[in-house]
C-alpha cells in the first residue's frame, strides 16, 4: 500500500494512509470472506486457496485507494477519477491480471528453465531432468526461489519500495504490539519486532517448498502423452496450474499449525527462511509510519468490537472513510 497500512480481521478490511499534510484517512468497511457464503471453502487445503485469492483481491482494491490518497494531494481531480473507476469489475479484472502474471513469471519461467536445462544436459533428444523426476522439481523450485529473492533485491532499491518495507515492518510490528496484549500506541509499538511468522513473505517460501513435495509426489502418476517434448512440457505446465490450489492450502495449513506451537524446534526450522526473507522485506520504520499501521490496526478492532457488542455476525454500519488531523485525534476517537 503506498504511504500506508491495510489490516484484515475476522469482520473488518481497513486501510490507513498518510497524507502529505500529515493528516490519515482511513477507510474502513465490513468484511464478509467468501467463505460465509459457500462454508465449503472453510474446510482444510480449500481455505488456503481462498486466503489467497481474497488477499490478492483485497491488496489492489487498497492500492487503488491509497493510491488515490496520495495523488489527492498533487492532483486531486485525477484522484476522484481513480476512486471512481475502481469499481468490483475493474479489480476483478486487476486480479486476473495479475494472477497471469504471476503464474508466468514464478510459475511459467521456472518450469521452462528446467525443462530447457535438461533438455541442454541430456543425449539423443531425452531429458537428463525427466518432468516425473524429484531432479526436475528440486530445479524448478531452486528456480522459483532465486527469481523471487532476485525480484525483491530488485525492487528494494527503489526509494518507493523502500518505504513501502518500512509500512511492512510497522505493519508487523503493530500486530505484535496487539498479541502482547500492550496498548495500542507508539510507545509500545517500537520496541517489537519487524519479523513476524505468519507474514506472506514466509507462507511464499511455504508454497515453494511445498509445491515441490506435491509435483514430485503427482507427476509421477500423470500419464504424459506421447507428443513433442515441448508439449509435453506445455502439458505439465498446464496441470500445475490447478495443482496450486491444494499446494496453496497445505502451505497455509502448515503456517498455521507453525502459529500455534512457535517455541518448539520443528517450528523454529519450518518459519526460519521466512523469518531469514523478512529482512529483505520489511525496513525499521519511523514513528509517523508506526502511527499509521496503529491507526489501521485499532480501524479494525473497532469493527470487531461492535460486532461482539451487538452479538452475532452482524455487520455494523457500512464503508466509511475518516481523515484525523494526528495521531492523537485517532486515540481518542478509535478504541
């Protein structure tokens, strides 16, 4: 989110901003997941996926919004123009978009460079890394994981982004400051930690070491039609594709078992890339931006807690989009 934070809860979606003047606005609306709708999708390895589709869903629709925001203050017609054309479809589009270029890029590329690089090793037209073979896999997910680290080495040294690991690590840091049970402001916030488990840079590493397990475990059981060995790895592309709902799921059932047990060993092990790949996606962050991820985080419990006031599900009032002067004026007028 640009210059900003955006919190989910159970019942609420809210997203923090800070303005160039200083001020935040704050934009908060009632969350109903997908889930309410169709409970099939709560059951194991099916609400892995929907975390998933629902996060990518949610982090257009607070781009757009804090995008707008930020483009307010240097042209605000413009910005009126953004807010308006993000309407459900335009994201819905966003999200395609976007989940195409994510499957070539971390999924398409990878395969393709181990296919190549046994077709490069192997004799008389046979593959040297056979795509039924744990090899093939190992490779391809060695891949992955380069390309990812690789990209975020990238992008961190753009100023932008720099600031935007910064919001991460007082995203994270705001969180931990609510599971220590300690008040919700600044005070409190900065001695915790920009690192936490259940972060999505550590579920990524899950999906990519999960998603070898499960490839190396399937494909052997895939029939591969006999055709052209650039078919054939245009066919296998093709089913990992749906194979990344269960891998999805499974990644996401292991972080939360993970959660649950933190200070034991097996743990310790399972978070430790994810922890060790914080680093390079989260910055220590100043204090104004510790105030906005606060802000976004006490938007949220607001929500939960009228909920639980009111009993029930039920939602409490609709979006709503606030603007405090400081940090202070969101202590006294948000629990």
């Amino acid at each position: 989110v640009m210059e900003g934070v955006m919190m989910r809860s159970p019942n609420s979606f809210a997203i923090a901003v800070r303005r160039k003047s200083g001020a935040i606005v704050v934009r908060e609306d009632a969350w109903q997941s997908f889930s309410e709708k169709l409970p099939f999708l709560k059951w194991p390895l099916l609400r892995g996926a929907t975390m998933l589709i629902e996060s990518m869903y949610n982090g257009i629709s607070a781009l757009n919004f804090s995008a707008s925001q930020v483009l307010e203050d240097e042209n605000p017609e413009e910005a009126k123009k953004m807010e308006e054309d993000s309407s459900r479809a335009s994201l819905i589009f966003s999200l395609m978009v976007g989940f195409a270029l994510a499957i070539l890029l971390f999924k398409g590329l990878p395969h393709g460079i181990a296919w190549a690089l046994g077709m490069f090793l192997g004799t008389n037209g046979q593959s040297a890394l056979p795509i039924d073979s744990v090899g093939f896999h190992l490779v391809d997910g060695s891949v992955k994981l380069m390309i990812f680290a690789g990209y975020i080495l990238l992008i961190s040294r753009l100023e932008d982004v720099k600031r935007l690991f910064m919001y991460h690590g007082a995203e994270h840091m705001a969180v931990h400051t609510w599971e220590a049970q300690e008040p919700l402001d600044v005070e409190h916030c900065n001695p915790q930690s920009t690192a936490h488990p259940r972060c999505g840079t550590s579920l990524i590493l899950l999906v990519i070491a999960v998603s070898v397990f499960v490839f190396a475990a399937v494909f052997p059981l895939i029939p591969t039609p006999d055709m052209h060995p650039w078919l054939q790895a245009l066919f296998t592309f093709a089913i990992k594709i749906p194979l990344m709902l269960p891998v999805a799921g499974l990644a996401y059932e292991a972080q939360r078992l993970a959660a649950k047990k933190p200070d034991q060993m097996w743990v310790r092990l399972i978070i430790a890339p994810g922890m060790l790949m914080q680093r390079l996606t989260t910055r220590r962050p100043d204090t104004d931006q510790q105030e906005v991820a606060l802000t976004a985080l006490r938007k949220a419990i607001w929500r939960e807690q009228l909920v639980k006031t009111k009993g029930g599900g039920q939602k409490v009032r609709s979006r709503q989009v606030e603007t405090f002067d400081n940090f202070n004026e969101v202590v006294q007028n948000v629990a």
